[in-house]
C-alpha cells in the first residue's frame, strides 16, 4: 500500500530516499484536506494564477486540467493540481456560497441552510426532489408567530403563472385557490384532477365576487341570440355576402361569411360573423374603458381571432369553455362590433356570450320569449298574411292597425308583398309607418263594393 485509505496521503516506503518529499507531501495535502475550505463549486476552469491555498469542487463540464473530474476535490500543491476523488461523509466550506457542503456518495450537497441560500432539497420525515424541493410528511404543520402576527407568502414571477394552494386526494388535484393565471383570486373544484370548474372569482381592481358556475348568478349575455336560434329570415347556411344578415342579429363580416348549424354547433368554414351591440340597450352610455370577456363553448377545427371594437385577441382552441377579455378604448364609444373568425381553418363553436368583467361564466340562456324580443328589436317579420276584405265606397280605404311585438330600435324600414287582389286602387296598397312600434295597411277601392287584399312576407328592419 502507497497511500493511506482514507485520505490518500502518500506513505513512505522502506528504504526510500529523500523521505522529507514524500513526509512533506502528506502534511500538504492533509493541511488541505483537515477542515477544508473551497474556493467555489461552481467554476469550470481553473484559476489563471492560482496559489498554495487554491482548492476547488470541480463541477460538471470542467475544462482544461478541470476537464474529466467532475465531484472531485482540486488542490493545488508544489506548482501543480492534484485531483482527489472524495468519499462518503468529506465535508467542505465553499467560500464563494458561504455554506457547508457535504459528499453523500453521489453528490455534494448543502448539509445545512446556514445561509440566505438555503437547502437546494429539504425533506422532513419525507424525499423532497428538484419540483417539490421542500416535502413535509406528518399528521399537521404549525407557522407560529415571533413576537405578533404571521404571513405565508406564495409569489410568483408574472401575472400569467400561478400562485396558489392546491388541494389534493391521492395526488391528484380536487381544489385549488390562488392566483391562477392572472391577478384575481379563484376558486376551482375539481371531481378528477382534470376537468375543473371556476366555482369563485374575486376581481382584484373592484373586489367584485362572480360565480361563473352558479346558475342564478351567472352574467347576462350582452350578444342577443348567442346560440343562433332565432332564424327569422330563415338562413339555412351556406354563403352571406358582406354585411348580409344571417341568423338572427349575426353578419357577415367584410369578406363575407360560409357558415352552418348543427342544433347549437355553429360551423364558420370561412369569413367572420359581426354583431353590433349598443351600449344603451345594457345601462351604459359606453362600453369605452369597460372590462369585457367573450367565451364560447367547445372551440374545435382552430383557433378564433376576436374583436370587441378596436381591440382584438385569441380564443384558443379547445373543449369547456373558452374565453378572452379585452377593454375597449377610449375611441369605442357608440354602438361596439364585436367580431368572430376563424384563424385560419374551419371551426365549430357553441353559445357565444359576451360580459362584463374578466371572468367567462357558464352559459345561461334567457326565456325564449326574452330572446325572439331583444331580436325583434332590430328585425321582426310578422308571421303568415295579414288579409284586408271589407266593403267600401270608390276611393275608400280599407285599413288594418298592426302592432309590434317590441318597439324597433328606431323608425324602421317595411317590405311586404301583395297578392290576392279585388277591385284595389293601383298604388294603393301601402304599409304605413306610425311609430317604432305601430303600423297601419291599407288599400283603396278602386270602385265601390268588396276590396280584397293579403299582405305577406311582411318584415321590418332596424338592423345597424
């Protein structure tokens, strides 16, 4: 045997010659090694000029002399480097982190959180590992205070990560509340670790609470007939030139639209669907400055390029529902245009919905007598034929007062056609305006005895 086992300290043998140089060597190195103290952990090359106290933990990756030796200790004795390799239990100050690191056998690692650096793993009673670098394993934990009050602080880098506590059963998710993904609080249930459902959401500039889950307090829609069921015009899909109205309060956009319905999937193969939404008809004189989301359900095929005004963002693709929140600016005042298109290839949607404030919540559809309303507001076509029949004089007229369901957002335009005509004035057969939300058709007789008329195919529009 040369070197002692432990430390490698050269031994001298029988007989040897200049025994001073071989007794020396092992006072060096064991003054190196007893209490040693490193320069630094971290530094792949060695120092340019190093001197008799230089010693360093060489890291992965080291070049030139450091090259290959990787864990080992470096220590630099008589004008050279000697490598030695540590065993389980070598302990070592490394000066540059200011902690006291020990060889486990397969890694140096901080023995103790000694200073602001702390533990790079630390487990108690349980195996913390480099995602969960501090594990807790018993029956309760306790923060007590110091003297007054306590805080337990979760931080995280950007409003987009998440900050939060996360409860589980077996290791898979159940609740969660924090900060997920934005700087409201939520509260999340889970029945699988996969699916979840926003139950609670605290709007961090008002302090506003929304329960996107809760039925009864679920936002109103702002978009009128969101799930496309009203077909006054009786759209059956396929193509809508720009501008031309389809289902019910959705146009085509400026290049058009193809769009069809399944029950309530709305395929939009191409184009882009506009809804003009005014301002008033919600209690507010403009939608400039407001916090809006729009969501729709089940978004497949692509993603969905949204405007609200003049401000625009992405609906990502993908099942539950999906949502995007935008602020108008100052500029959209007045009546707003909101706009959906697919990004690039064909998509399927269900129930659009668009609200106040940054949170979606689940769909919640008004009483259909409700719904067939807010859309007469804008377009109403009165359904079958209206049929004047009477007696009168030459020249007279025969009239029929025709009320609206819902008072027209303004003075609309009237188109109808007439057919089955007796004895009726040429010119004469009118729909006469009386206000937003009356009417009257008349004829004249063209001689004196029975006029006969039917009106259909009687619709008006106040469409913006």
């Amino acid at each position: 045997m040369t070197a002692t086992p432990r430390l490698s300290l050269p031994l001298l043998a029988a007989g040897q010659a200049q025994k001073h140089v071989t007794h020396n060597d092992a006072l060096t190195r064991l003054d190196a090694l007893i209490h040693l103290v490193v320069d630094s952990r971290s530094e792949t090359a060695p120092p340019a000029t190093p001197t008799e106290l230089s010693a360093y933990i060489v890291p992965t990756g080291g070049s030139g002399v450091f090259a290959g030796r990787a864990d080992q200790v470096a220590l630099f004795e008589d004008g050279g480097w000697t490598f030695l390799a540590p065993r389980p239990g070598w302990q070592a100050w490394v000066s540059d982190e200011a902690e006291h690191n020990l060889w486990t056998g397969t890694e140096w690692r901080r023995d103790s959180p000694l200073s602001s650096l702390g533990a790079s793993l630390w487990g108690v009673n349980g195996t913390a590992d480099v995602t969960t670098r501090f594990v807790v394993q018993a029956q309760a934990s306790l923060f007590n205070h110091a003297g007054a009050g306590h805080q337990v602080k979760l931080n995280k880098a950007a409003a987009g990560d998440t900050a939060s506590l996360l409860f589980q059963d077996g290791f898979s998710g159940r609740a969660e509340i924090g900060l997920a993904g934005d700087d409201d609080l939520h509260v999340k249930v889970s029945a699988d670790g996969s699916a979840w459902a926003e139950a609670m959401v605290v709007d961090r500039t008002t302090g506003g609470v929304s329960l996107p889950a809760t039925r009864w307090a679920c936002a109103p829609n702002l978009l009128v007939n969101g799930d496309m069921q009203i077909n006054q015009r009786g759209f059956a899909g396929g193509v809508l030139v720009a501008g031309m109205y389809g289902f019910d309060r959705w146009k085509a956009g400026p290049s058009g639209a193809t769009l069809s319905l399944s029950a309530y999937d709305l395929t939009l193969s191409a184009g882009g669907l506009i809804q003009p939404v005014e301002p008033a008809l919600w209690g507010v004189a403009s939608f400039a400055g407001l916090t809006l989301t729009l969501s729709v359900e089940d978004l497949s095929g692509d993603d969905l390029a949204v405007s609200i005004g003049s401000v625009s963002g992405t609906l990502t693709a993908g099942s539950g529902r999906r949502s995007v929140t935008l602020t108008p600016t100052p500029g959209d005042s007045g009546v707003l245009a909101v706009a959906i298109a697919p990004a690039s290839d064909p998509v399927t949607l269900r129930r659009i919905k668009l609200e106040f404030g940054s949170v979606a919540s689940g769909w919640v559809a008004r009483p259909a007598t409700l719904e067939e309303a807010l859309c007469a507001r804008y377009h109403w076509r009165h359904e079958g034929a209206l049929a004047l029949d009477a007696y009168q004089d030459v020249g007279g007229a025969v009239q029929q007062t025709l009320v609206l369901p819902s008072r027209m957002r303004a003075v609309p335009s009237v188109a109808f056609a007439v057919s089955g005509t007796v004895n009726v004035a040429g010119g004469s057969a009118a729909i006469t305006l009386l206000s937003r939300r009356e009417a009257r058709v008349g004829v004249a007789a063209a001689a004196t005895g029975r006029v006969q008329a039917a009106f259909g195919s009687v619709a008006f529009d106040a469409e913006l």
